[in-house]
C-alpha cells in the first residue's frame, strides 16, 4: 500500500512539474522571443518595401573584371 502511495505522488509530481517547464515556455515564448520575432520581420518587411520602391535597377550594375576586360553582369 505504501509503495503504491509513493508512486502516485512521484506521478503526481512530475506531473506539476511539466506543468510548470511548459508554463515557462509559454511565458518565455509569448514575452520575450515571438515579439523580438515580430520586431525583425517588420523591420524586414520595411526594408523590403524600400527595396521595392527604389529606383534602382539591379540589371544595370555591371562589374568588370581584374586582367582580362571581360564584364560580367550581376
């Protein structure tokens, strides 16, 4: 019978402390990394939006090489 106790409050231990590393998780993720992940991806989408606008037209960079004379486009 004591044996039987002891398993039920080892299970019901462990139990609350899953309870507890997934309530740190949630807490951790909600607080701290899904807003640092909602900062980089607005301040990407900002400067995607720019890249976008900008005038700049990336067929028209044109790179020469060292020794030979030959161009290469990029």
């Amino acid at each position: 019978m004591l044996n039987w106790m002891r398993w039920g409050v080892a299970g019901i231990a462990l139990l609350n402390l899953a309870a507890m590393v997934s309530l740190v998780v949630a807490y951790g993720w909600h607080h701290r990394l899904k807003p640092r992940l909602d900062r980089r991806r607005g301040s990407r989408r900002a400067f995607e939006r720019l890249l976008v606008q900008s005038s700049l037209d990336n067929h028209s960079t044109i790179r020469e090489s060292g020794n030979t004379g030959e161009r290469w486009e990029w």
